[in-house]
C-alpha cells in the first residue's frame, strides 16, 4: 500500500466571463512520479497550472499536497511547501545581471530555512546552478544583462529558478517552446537527472509530444477545460477524442 | 555629394570604478577619484551650521526645509524602486508631524522623545494605512496616495480633533539651530547613503526585482506583499521624521501638514535630480528648494516656475541632473571628424 | 420635507459630479490618459469666459463658444507637446499633465483671481418649486445637459465608427494600427474632446457659485473619485458612480454636516481603490485578479 499522493487534484474548476477555462479536472501523483499535461490550444492547461500553483483561485475544487488541502493558496506559499513551477511565457528580471535573476529564489524563506541559516555566497550558488543547466562554464553569459540572453537561454534560467528553489514537485510550462531540437536534446538529460537522481516529481505542460513522452510516465489530456483522457502516452494516443482534438492541429500527434 | 561630419564620441574613463561591484582602486589618484565627489559633499554639508555668521539665519532655515524635502524625496526614491509610485508624500510627513504634537501635547514629553518615536509609530501607521492597497499598482496606488493626505486634512477639519482647523501650537523646540541642522543634515545623509547601499544588497535586489516583475517573485517564493510593507515601513521613516522635526522647529502642526506642497516638492526633485539614485533625489532637493526661496517674491508664480521644471525634466531629461552629471564625471566626451557620409 | 431636499438636491448634486468627471472619463476611456490636467483646464475655461465677457464685452454665449474651443485646443496642445514624448510611461503621463494643471492653476491666482467678482452668468434665471423645493433653472439645465451629454457620449463610444474605433485604440494599439488609426491623432482628439468637455462642464456648474482657484483642486479630486468609484472606463459607470457619490454627499451633507462633505469623495477613493479597485461597475480582471 502505497502513502498519500504527493499532489492531488480533486473536480477542479474554473470560469472565466462565462467560458469554461478547466472544468471538474481531477487526477493524482505519487513522490517521483512524471506527469505530462497535454492539449490543444486554449484547452486550459495553463489555467490548471495556475490554479495549483495559486495564480489563479479556483471557483470550486480542491488541490491536496501530501493530503494537505493547499487549494486557493498564495504563490509564494504553494513555493514554501516545494512546489515551483515556470512560465510559459519567460519575463526575467531583464535589467539585472543573469547571475542576479537567481539571487531572488534563493533569498527565498524555502531556500534559507533548507539551508538553516546558513547559506555561503547567494552569487556563487548561482552560477553554480546557470552551469547545471546548460550554460557554458566559465562564459561571461551568467554576467550578461538578462534581457540580452537569447531565447533558450532564458528557458534554462526559467528552469534555474525552479530548480534553485529545491523543490519536491518541479512544473514546466512549455518548457521546450521557442527551443531548438539540439537544445531539447540538451534538457532531456538534466529532466531525466532532476526526475531520477534527485526525486522530484515533475510536471510538464507541453505541445511537443514526441520529446515529453520521452521524459513522462503518465500523460492527461485537457480539451475545451475537460481531462478526456490519462494514462501512459502509448494509451492516450489511442482514444479516439484526443486524436480528434490533436486532429489537424498537431502534426507531432502521430509520435 | 560627400559630406564632412562630426560625432560625439564618449569613453570610460581608465579605472573600472564603474562596473557593478569591481573596485580595481590601484593608486591614490584613483581612490581620490572615487571618494573625493562623495567626502566633498559630505564635508561641505557637515561644516555648513559652522558658517552661521557668514551665510546668517535666513539661508540656515533654508537649508533646514531643504533637507526635509531631500528626506522626503529620498523616502519618494526608495517606494519607487519597489515599485510604489507615490503622488502623496505629504502622508508620511503629515502623520509624522501630528503624531509628534499629539506626543508633546498629550504626555509632555521632549523633542528628542517624541521625535523619536513619532518617527517609528508614524511609519507603522503609515504602513498600517497603506496595507491594503499594497496590491495596486501604478497609477492606482498614485491615486490612492494622492488623496490620503487630503483625506486626513478633511478628516482633521470635520471631526476637530488635534486642534482641528487652528492646529496644535506653542509645542517644545529644540534646542538650537546648529542641533537642528546636524541632526537633519546627518539624517539627509544617512539616508541617502544608507538607501543606496541597501538596494545594493540581496535584500535590495529582492525589493528592485519587486518593481520589475512581481509575477517571478512570488514564483521564486517571496511574499511579495510583506516585502512592500517592509519598504513602505523603511520609505515612511525619513518622511516621518522630516514631519515631526518641522513640527519642533515651528513649534506649531495644523492641516498644512498634509498639504499637496509637501507631495508636489519631492517628486519635483526627484524627476529633477532623477530617480533611482537617492543622490539624485538629494540633488534634486538641493536645486529646487533653495531656487523656490530666491523666487519667494514672484508669489504663487514660482509655483508654476516648477511646475514648468517639473515638465521640462519629465520630458526633456528623464534620467535627471544626477546621472547626466555622473556619466560626465565617468567619460571622456570628444568630437571625431566622420570618414565620409554620403548624404 | 427635509428627505424630498435631500432627493432633490441630491439628483442635481449627481449631475454636477457627473458633468465634472465627464471629460477625464471620455479621455481616460479613449486613449488611457489619466488626464491630471483636468481641473486646470476646467478652470480656465471658466475664468476665459469671465475674461471675455467682462473684459471684452463679448456676449456670453460668444465667450462660452470660444472658451469650450480654447479649451480643447489646449487639451490637444498638451497632447501634442507635453504627452508624446511620454506617451506610454503612466507616471510620467501623470506627473506632466498634473503640472500642467497645477501651472495653469497657480497662474491665475498669480495674475490675482483670487477676489469674489469673478463669476459667471447663469444661462437662465429664476428658478421653479419641485414638490415644494425651489430649485433654480441654472441646476435643472445642468440636470439636462448632464442627460444629453452622457447619452450623446454613450452613443459616441458604442455606436459611432470614430468613437468604436478610439475604444478599440485604447484596449489593443496594435490592432487599431493595423486597420489605420493614427494613434496620435486619436489620442489628440481624445485629450481635446476631453477637455471640451471640462469647459462645457465649467460653463453649466460655475454659474452656481463663485469661481475660485481652489475649484480647480477639487475638479480634478472628484473627477477622480467619480471614475474610481463607477469603474476606469465605461459611460455607464460614471452616471453611476455620480449617483452613488452624489446621494452619499448630500446625505452626509444634511444629517453630519457639511463639512463631512469633501470629506465623503475623498473616502470614496480610498475605499474603492482598497477594496475593489476596479471600480464598483468595472471588469477590469488584470485588477482583481492580482494576487
């Protein structure tokens, strides 16, 4: 007999202006566990994001964290219990050195209370993470002005952040958008580390299937706000609704 | 058609005092270089009450208003690099100022007692005050600022209470205006230097990254509302205290206390000194305050002298007098003939 | 008797609030410029008239046609000059326009407008009993032109092209650009209609008192309070939010105290901005939804 699913979502909804943005979403993950989190456009995958991290409140619904009910928290708190998510939508601190970016989340209560008081050179700590996740060593990239990082590079300092906070359950949105295939080849690797060597339980948002369904174990689906599919990403592609609502509108369905 | 032109060419002076926190100080030319902008400023400051016999009472007041506007656009600096825009200084000095008269009045106690304390319980209150709204942004908060004060001056008028319209009079003085002087001249600097360097420490940065995106802070884990309190509380204490000091040296607090002019001076030297900086708000302070006293004869047309000011430097030169003159101090500026520009 | 001078007192007190807060709304709505200039240009409206009727001679309707065309004349001026540089930087909008007003402002009491001659002409004299109230013609016109401009302005924005277009300018720039709207232009006209606006309300409103430069103050406090409480944006909104500020002003007026009266617009705005900041008709989510 297994113990309490680490997160646990129960008939989750939310409206927006009279639009269904997720819609009695449920599903469950143990400590370790891979999810992926899959959909057309607009199917509210974003939405659920946020309403677990506490971006957004949901209108009814329940969001469990190790069977303690976190639903409506603030962001920050949802942080404080371990859970660290990205945006889908990078917005560094774009006038602050790259290096700098990673001082925040490490100022973070999480991180000093992990660390006990002590924590030695916040800076130091930050390069040290910009080289775990594939910045050049020894470049003058981490000094660099964020705002001039090319567009992957801003992903990797997304996933920095995340990764700098210590988490128990890591969130990427869209995390390969915008990226090359060799930098997503690149990612697999360090995902795969994060996963099975460090433990975390990790969710992806993605619209790139072929390489998500290398990483994740469990897939759902969300069309129109509702989850019409789980299982493994061999079963899901095999009901019939997801490949209609991928019909047309994704030509990496067929992975 | 080729034509000769000209362009301006502008490069770093040789030391690297200039980068973020790489000091390469290799000689005493070079320390003198870094240090003898801020020691001038300091000493001069520091040996101004000494000159009372030169310079007499009159420019000693001035300079007494000066250094509590400075302190209240420094506190006006230190909100915005949260990314609180305040219209209403005026709040902080005014609660400041009649907190230290209800003090004095209410339980007798002396200026350096009820300056003091006016000056951490105002800053709590203001804190308190603003709480709420700590989540408005832009323009919201600016609103909100804008008509506190006012709000506080209706208030005061309609219930009567701390001496209604007459205000509270014949309150204790301090003890001299060389005592005055230092002490808000040190606390101008204090602040000044202190704010500056705080913003360089991670603390700091956490406070800048606020105003940049508050959406990557919360998802890095940081309250971001008890962090803009914090500000808040740090922002109200030099305009408290700049409240409650004038309340003492006029012996007197009634509504003007709260009054726009107190909201008006120090954003006008901040946008002329330019933000972000503190010693662009002190500069700022340093220019307009003396200036409006030379205008004093031109009445409420000096008013709108600043307002023009006010204007021209929110279009002309965003950055403000501080940074214009410290990229001077730091490069070199030449004219270089064009090889050729074909037109 | 007391409640029927508070019912009437209190629908002609909306339409003052209304007719005030018209013009920064219309602007505000249009381009997203928080016109700080407002209560300036509201006053120099009025005293121009003065000027012109009592300096010149002119005829009033003559001196209140040129002084609604100074004014915005003067309101697209301030766009042209004072706002395009800084267009797009809220604060810096904010700061130049308040400038502005507050220049205008202190000029004349500068040039010594300052003394109880300065007033205008009613429109109409005399006045008529409502249930036993009189109340005079100058404040049932202001009730009328308040009606009139407040639908004109509804039809203007819903269902003329020029005015859809400015709405669709101030929510999506981009988009307006692409279907060939000059964003300058429009927002010029915004600042100029705007500010007509102010002058037409200074022109309806001052009759009933002296003109005074603190006026000019309280113009723009209760344009604030008028658009904060009714939402940042709709026409709708700001008839109501008039009537809620309107009623709750000569309530307290009558049973607290007229002092408590400044007082109420004031709390309004605090109130609102703490407590629903998108106003009490607004639907602003990027608002509520801030965590």
């Amino acid at each position: 007999m297994r113990t309490d699913p680490i997160l646990r979502v129960c008939n989750l909804s939310k409206r927006f202006g009279g639009v269904n943005a997720v819609y009695d979403v449920s599903f469950y993950l143990y400590e370790g566990e891979t999810l992926g989190i899959i959909g057309p456009n607009g199917s509210g995958k974003s939405t659920l994001i946020n309403l677990i991290t506490g971006f957004v409140k949901p209108d009814s619904g329940k969001v469990y964290f190790r069977g303690r009910d976190i639903t409506g928290i603030t962001p920050d708190k949802a942080v404080s219990l371990g859970i660290a998510r990205s945006f889908q939508l990078v917005r560094p601190f774009y006038n602050m050195a790259v290096y700098k970016n990673l001082v925040i989340p490490l100022y973070s209560p999480r991180v000093r209370k992990l660390k006990g008081g002590k924590y030695g050179d916040r800076d130091e700590v930050a390069i040290h993470l910009l080289e775990e996740v594939g910045f050049e060593r020894d470049s003058q990239v981490p000094f660099k002005t964020a705002g001039t990082l090319p567009h992957g590079y801003m992903k990797r300092l997304e996933l920095a952040r995340c990764l700098s906070l210590q988490p128990e359950v890591v969130i990427l949105d869209e995390l390969f958008s915008g990226m090359s295939m060799s930098e997503i080849a690149s990612m697999l690797p360090l995902l795969e580390k994060i996963n099975r060597e460090e433990g975390r339980t990790l969710i992806m948002v993605e619209h790139r299937l072929r390489e998500l369904f290398r990483v994740v174990g469990k897939v759902i689906v969300l069309n129109f706000g509702m989850k019409i599919a789980e299982g493994t990403p061999a079963e899901v592609m095999e009901v019939e609704e997801v490949r209609k609502a991928y019909l047309g509108s994704e030509v990496e369905a067929g992975a | 058609m080729v034509k000769r032109g000209y362009r301006k060419e502008r490069l770093d002076r040789g030391i690297k005092a200039r980068s973020d926190d790489i000091f390469a100080i290799a000689s005493w030319r070079e320390t003198l270089y870094l240090i003898l902008p801020r020691a001038a400023v300091i000493v001069s400051l520091l040996a101004f009450p000494l000159l009372k016999d030169v310079l007499g009472h009159y420019w000693q007041n001035v300079m007494l208003i000066t250094c509590t506007i400075a302190l209240l656009a420094l506190s006006w600096d230190l909100l915005a690099s949260v990314g609180l825009v305040s219209l209403g200084q005026a709040l902080f000095f005014g609660v400041g100022a009649y907190l230290a008269g209800f003090l004095s009045r209410t339980f007798g106690w002396t200026p350096l007692l009820t300056i003091p304390a006016s000056t951490v319980a105002g800053a709590l209150l203001c804190t308190a005050i603003l709480f709420p709204v700590l989540r408005l942004r832009g323009i919201y908060f600016g609103l909100i600022t804008f008509a506190l004060p006012l709000l506080m001056m209706r208030m005061i008028e309609a219930t009567k209470i701390l001496g209604g319209t007459e205000g509270l009079s014949g309150l204790p003085p301090l003890p001299d205006i060389t005592f005055e002087l230092y002490l808000v001249i040190t606390a101008a600097l204090v602040c000044a230097f202190g704010f500056k360097r705080l913003m360089d420490t991670d603390y700091g940065l956490v406070l800048r990254a606020i105003r940049d995106n508050d959406r990557s802070v919360l998802a890095s884990g940081i309250n971001i509302q008890w962090y803009k309190a914090q500000a808040v509380f740090i922002a109200a204490l030099p305009g408290t205290f700049a409240g409650a000091f004038l309340t003492h040296h006029y012996q007197f607090v009634g509504m003007p206390a709260f009054a726009l002019d107190f909201s008006i001076l120090p954003l006008t030297s901040v946008v002329i000194g330019g933000a972000g900086t503190f010693a662009g708000a002190v500069l700022g302070a340093f220019i307009l305050v003396p200036l409006s006293e030379v205008l004093r004869a031109f009445g409420t047309l000096r008013v709108v002298i600043y307002c023009s000011f006010l204007i021209i430097f929110t279009i002309g030169l965003p950055e403000g007098i501080f940074r214009f003159i410290e990229r001077k101090y730091h490069q070199f500026e030449r004219v270089v003939p064009l090889e050729e520009v074909r037109a | 008797m007391e409640l029927v001078n508070v019912l009437v007192f209190g629908l002609v007190n909306s339409a003052v609030l209304a007719l005030t807060a018209m013009g920064f709304s219309l602007t505000f709505g249009l381009s997203g410029v928080a016109n700080f200039a407002h209560g300036g240009l509201y006053l120099l409206a009025g005293y121009t008239s003065w000027i012109l009727a009592n300096r010149l001679n002119l005829p009033f309707a003559v001196s209140a046609v040129l002084a609604v065309i100074l004014a915005a004349l003067l309101g697209a001026l301030i766009y042209r000059l004072v706002l395009m540089p800084v267009r797009g930087i809220v604060l810096s909008e904010v700061i130049a326009t308040f400038a502005v007003g507050v220049a205008i402002l202190e000029l004349f009491r500068w040039m010594g407008f300052v003394t109880y001659e300065f007033n205008l002409r009613p429109f109409v004299k005399g006045s008529v009993e409502i249930a036993g109230v009189a109340v005079d013609y100058q404040r049932i016109l202001i009730i009328g032109i308040g009606l009139v401009l407040a639908a004109g302005l509804w039809y203007f924005t819903r269902r003329t092209r020029i005015g859809l277009a400015l709405r669709g300018m101030a929510q999506d720039e981009y988009t307006a650009l692409s279907v060939g709207i000059e964003s300058d232009w429009a927002a010029a006209l915004s600042l100029a209609l705007g500010a007509g606006l102010a002058a037409v309300a200074a022109l309806s409103i001052l009759p009933l008192g002296i003109i005074s430069i603190n006026i000019g103050y309280d113009v723009l406090l209760i344009a604030l309070a008028v658009t904060v409480l009714g939402g940042l944006e709709s026409t709708t909104g700001l008839v109501a939010g008039a009537f809620i500020l309107g009623y709750a002003m000569t309530f307290t007026s009558t049973y607290l105290g007229p002092q408590w009266m400044e007082a109420v617009y004031m709390a309004a705005i605090v109130l609102v901005l703490a407590v629903k900041p998108s106003g009490l008709f607004g639907k602003s989510k990027e608002l509520e939804e801030r965590v």
